[in-house]
C-alpha cells in the first residue's frame, strides 16, 4: 500500500541520514511528521481595562504534515502544510459568534554540521479567513533560524532568533532552550513555547506535563477585521500517549486554557491588552511520529 511504503522509506531515510536527531536511548517518540488534533475551550473570561467584560467557548480542529527531503547525507529539507478552524461561541453583546479559518506552508531545512551542532530555519506563510461582519482576509508571516549543540547524549540546547509579522504588530524575539533526558523514562524539556517534564515507562506509553500554545488565543480587530494568532497564550495540562501502530500515537490531553487569551481592539471594549481568565480545555489527537535513529 503506498501509505505503508511511505512509512517505510521515511523510517530507511532517517536511519540512513547522518543527522543526529538523538544519542540517547530514551523512551519518549520522536517528533511529530504529521497530525490531527481538536480542543475545547470553556468559559473562558476576558475583561476590558474600562469594566466592561464577556464570556466565550472556543473549539479548534487543526491539521498539519510535513515531507522530509533527504539532500546528501547532512542536510534535510521538510515541507509542510497546515490547516485549521476555530470557532468562537461569544456569550453577551460584544460580538457575534464567529469562526476563523487558517492555511499555512511552513517549510524548514536542517544541516548537520558535525558531530555536535545542527543548523536549522523555518519561513511559515499564514493566511486567514474569518466570518466576521466586516471580516477580511490577511496573511501572517512566521520564521526563525536556529541552532542546535549537543553537549552530552543526554543535554542538549538550542539558540536562535525568532520573527512573527502579523496585523496586529510585528515581535522579534531571542531564543535559547535545552533539554535534558534524565534517563530512559523521565525528560524534561525548557523548549518554549513548549516547555514540559514527560515520563515514559516504555516504548508505548507516555505521560507529558507542561504548556503550549493556546488555541483560543487571538488577536481580533472588530472594527477593521483582521485576525491573527498569538503566542502569548498558555494551554498548561496533562496529556497521555499510547502508541497505536507503527509511527502511529494518540494523545489524550486536559488542563486550564487560554492563560493569556483574546486580544480585541476597534470595538465598544477599548483596550487591545485585556485581563484573562482561566478555562478548562480536553483536546485529542493523532500523530504520525517516525522512530528516529539512536
């Protein structure tokens, strides 16, 4: 079957490539190659700087995969695409209920350049669509370039610098993260935006706690329209992953959302910095993560 084929030659390339993914012999699975994911948000509260304030429930299906491009043995080419849709259930009269449709074409590259150091670099086009009254559509621009030294088989640590140009202003931003994998079961990671401990008793199971990125967290211009999503939103909870097929996890996950939340600027709720509550979120999802060499 030409799925399984697929499997196959990305599993032979990545055994076959001289980049160095990881020395250890840890239980956790290798990063995802493709996915498929929903989530839930619920009563998540945000209150202007003037009194005023409102209520909403947010519910997120995303997609993403990416293709790996073996060049040589040192360097390394992905290609992606993503796909999402958030849909905002607004409870009172600020606004209507309204949903946002985003397409992205992320695309990375990473060389090996000896033994202890990686190069990498990602450009991400976004563009968004949403169903607000006087919506329109926009683009959103991602990237950075990185830097990987691995210092021991089990610490490692990444530098870089990281840009996101959006409708609602531009950020640019240091970088500098590590991992470190204590043994075979226990790892913890000070990666943002996805900092994390995970404990792995074995090859099938693994248990993360930690943050990422929220997914009911934007940037909304109600009077001009624009939308963008922002970084600057938690989800921080608890997820579990068991390993389904070859490649194959499923991941169950729950905490508090939207730490940070919406941003709203151009309507009756003046200020574009608000004050947001917690809320609760479970989210689900599939991925596709190959076994990388060891």
């Amino acid at each position: 079957m030409p799925e399984v084929n697929f499997i196959t030659r990305t599993q032979d390339d990545l055994a076959a490539s001289q980049i160095n993914f990881t020395r250890s012999e840890s239980n956790l699975p290798f990063m995802p190659l493709a996915y498929l994911g929903a989530k839930t948000y619920a009563n998540a509260r945000v209150a202007a700087g003037r009194g005023d304030a409102f209520e909403y429930d947010a519910q997120t299906i995303s997609q993403a995969a990416g293709i790996p491009f073996f060049i040589g043995s040192q360097d390394m080419l992905v290609v992606g695409e993503y796909l999402s849709r958030t849909d905002f259930d607004l409870k009172g009269d600020a606004l209507d209920d309204f949903s946002v449709n985003s397409a992205g074409l992320p695309i990375g590259w990473l060389r090996q350049m000896d033994i202890d150091w990686q190069l990498a670099a990602f450009v991400m086009p976004l563009y968004h669509s949403s169903t607000l009254e006087n919506g329109e559509d926009n683009w959103q621009f991602m990237g950075g370039v990185f830097t990987r030294y691995v210092q021991s088989e089990q610490l490692w640590w990444v530098f870089g610098f990281y840009v996101d140009n959006a409708p609602s202003g531009d950020l640019y931003l240091p970088y500098i993260g590590a991992s470190w994998e204590i043994n075979e079961q226990w790892t913890v990671a000070a990666m943002m935006p996805w900092p994390a401990i995970s404990y792995a008793p074995n090859e099938n199971w693994a248990l993360r706690i930690g943050a990422s990125p929220s997914g009911a967290s934007w940037s909304i211009d109600s009077r001009g329209g624009s939308v963008a999503t922002n970084l600057d939103a938690w989800d921080f909870g608890v997820g579990v992953m068991h390993h389904l097929a070859t490649g194959f996890w499923l991941e169950f996950e729950a905490g508090i959302g939207g730490l940070r939340g919406l941003r709203l600027s151009g309507s009756h709720i003046e200020s574009i910095e608000t004050d947001v509550g917690s809320s609760a979120f479970v989210g689900i999802n599939l991925s596709f993560r190959p076994q990388a060499q060891r």
